[in-house]
C-alpha cells in the first residue's frame, strides 16, 4: 500500500546487496524505519521482537530466513537446524510453521548446490503469493459490505471495528481485515471503522496509521470501549484477522479479541474474521485447549512506549516499581460465536464441514 505516495510491501529484497529489507515496525506509527537483513539471527531477531509481527508477515519473514541460511551453509543439517531454529521465534501464528514446513519439503529433495538459489525463489514466491491471497480476501469480504451498506440509511457509513493490526503491515500487502476494508473504501462505499487501541503492545495505532494513510475514515478507541458502542448501535460489524484457525474453526487471535466476540453476539452483530488458508492449522480441533498462547515480557503492559511532545520516542513506566504482570498475547474465540470466515476462496461457516468444503485438499492433508 500507499505512504505518501510511494508503494510499500512489509518486506522486499534488495537485489543489488542481496540482502532482506523490513519494515521495523517497532518504530511505527511515529517513524518509516527500514531495516536491511543478512544474517538468519538478525532475522529471528527480527521476528521475536516484533519487528515485522502479524501471522502472514511472520511466514513470509520466515521463507526469507530459510533462504538466508541455506546461502551460509546448504546441508541437510543446517536445513534442519533453521527450520528448528525459526520456528521457535514465536510460538502461535501458525503461518510460521506453514511456510518453514514448505520450504523444508522443497528444499530436502534437491542437490545441496541448488538449494540456496531455490530457497529464495520459494521465498519471493510465498511473498507474491500472500499478496493475491490477500488481494482476494478483500474481493470477498467487499462483497460482505457491499450488502451492509445497501441495507444503511443513505449517508450513513458502514461501520466496522477492528482489533490489532490485521492490516497490509501484518502481511506482505492488503492485509487480511482490512483488505476488504480499502477495497470497500476505493469503491467509494463510505465506511467507518472503530480501531481497537489493542493493549499492551496498542497495535491499533499501527491500523489507524494504515487507515489514515489510506484516507479511510476511522476512531481510535480503548479496548474497553467496543462493547458500549455495540450496545447503542455504532457498529454494523466486527472484522478482525487470526493467528491460528483450527480446523473446526476456532479462532486464535490477539488478546482481547474473545471479549469482542462476546459483546458481538450478546448485541447479534456479525463477528467476520479474515484469514489465508496458511492460518488455518488442519492438525488442531479445539482451539482453547490445543493452541499455545504465547506469553511475552510483562515490561509490555508495565511500560508503554510513545512521542513525547519533543518529538522523541520513549517508554514510560505506568505500574509501582516491581508490580507482578501477565502478558498473555493471545486468545481463543471458540467458533460458536464467529459468524462466518472470509478466506482466498470465499466466506465459509467456522466449522469443520464449512472449512472442510472450501479446502478439500487440504482438509485431507492431515
Ligand atoms: O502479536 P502480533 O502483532 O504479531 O499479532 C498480530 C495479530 O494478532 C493479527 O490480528 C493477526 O496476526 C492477523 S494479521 C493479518
């Protein structure tokens, strides 16, 4: 997507040094901060503190590391060892493990000579690749708000709310959640979309940056507040992404979400969430007992990071000195309470014949 009028992709690589660039999203939305990357640690680095963060993201990120190591060293040992290596940068989006297990299984097959130039082929590929995907969520979840909008008064927007960032910076571009929503926006449906502050790590600040950019109408919110606006009719309907789908569908995403789902249904308000097939993990049913939750530092709800009125960027401490914190990044929102998913191929029920129908192929898998 678009930041002052120069395209962007999360992450691209850079054919003169032959090295990775991101996006360090740490800086956002205060500063653009591209990062270049040449070594698989600073790339498992890169992931495990969030600078590029969001499950696509992550796979993609990933394939590129798989592509950095098979350049130091090809052998069968090093392919396993990056794979392990990787996979235990962080724990739950699900699309980590689908892109490693891919370039894995198309790398081991081949000549230890050729690996190194086909793993980052497969690597450009998964990031192409994310790109239509999400392209194609946005063409299916318009549809959906084409439909809300034509039931509104005239003049009214269509109003949405989001929680997180499952927004073109989650991903390679588009964006899951908020691919419909730009594609909505860009058809000239007028929407209006309540962003979740999403604490502690406020990665609704990172969607109002992308929205803002985008000239797509929105209010940043606390996360508290969802449930009141549901209550006095301001919103229209709750679209988020996901970090893991189980194959009953089940949703993990991030922390808060459940609650949202909840207030959803208590105010029968549609609850849609955006996902690639890469998220969705056909080895699991039950998301609340199956699915890790990953659990990250407490400094990250002690302390809160922002812009002075200087211009600097700085963390505050926000607790007493020593005060216990949890950090549970994820939830799970059982699929009872998630109106429908909207993937690549359509807008199937969260069960496990609605998804089963839409990826037979993969459903099989198993
Ligand atoms: O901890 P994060 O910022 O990586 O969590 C991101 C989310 O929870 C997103 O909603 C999810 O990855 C979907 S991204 C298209």
């Amino acid at each position: 997507m678009k930041i002052n009028g120069t395209h962007y992709r999360s992450l691209w690589w850079n054919h003169e040094n032959n090295v990775l660039e991101i996006i360090d999203q740490r800086w956002l939305p205060h500063e653009l901060r591209i990062q270049q990357i040449a070594r698989l640690q600073d790339l498992a680095t890169a992931i495990v503190e969030m600078r590029v963060r969001g499950a696509p993201l992550i796979g993609a990120t990933a394939a590129y590391g798989m592509a950095l190591a098979m350049a130091e060293d090809p052998s069968d040992a090093n392919l396993d060892a990056a794979w392990a290596y990787l996979e235990k940068t962080r724990p739950t989006a699900i699309n980590l493990r689908w892109a490693l297990d891919r370039c894995r299984r198309a790398l081991q097959p081949l000549a230890e000579t050729d690996r190194a130039e086909a793993a980052l082929t497969l690597a450009h590929e998964i990031a192409d690749e994310d790109v239509e995907v999400n392209r194609r969520i946005g063409e299916n979840g318009l549809a959906l708000i084409r439909e809300i909008a034509a039931r509104k008064p005239a003049g009214e927007p269509t109003r949405l709310l989001t929680h997180c960032n499952a927004g073109w910076i989650a991903t390679v571009d588009w964006g899951t959640a908020t691919s419909p929503m730009y594609q909505a926006h860009d058809e000239g449906i007028a929407l209006h979309v309540w962003v979740d502050e999403t604490r502690p790590r406020n990665q609704g600040a990172l969607t109002a940056w992308e929205l803002g950019s985008h000239g797509v109408p929105h209010t940043y919110i606390t996360d508290n507040a969802g449930g009141h606006m549901m209550q006095h009719g301001l919103v229209d309907m709750v679209l988020i992404g996901t970090d893991r789908t189980t194959r009953q569908g089940d949703v993990c995403n991030k922390i808060g979400s459940y609650l949202k789902a909840l207030a959803a249904r208590d105010n029968d308000i549609p609850f849609y969430v955006a996902l690639p097939s890469s998220t969705i993990d056909w080895t699991v049913s039950n998301g609340v007992a199956e699915i890790p939750i990953e659990e990250r530092d407490v400094r990250e709800t002690t302390h809160v990071q922002g812009k002075t009125e200087a211009g600097a960027i700085e963390s505050v401490q926000l607790t007493p000195d020593d005060t216990p914190g949890g950090n549970p990044a994820f939830d799970v929102t059982p699929n009872r309470l998630v109106t429908g998913l909207i993937t690549e191929r359509g807008i199937c029920p969260a069960t496990p014949e609605g998804l089963s129908d839409m990826f037979p192929e993969l459903a099989r898998g198993v």
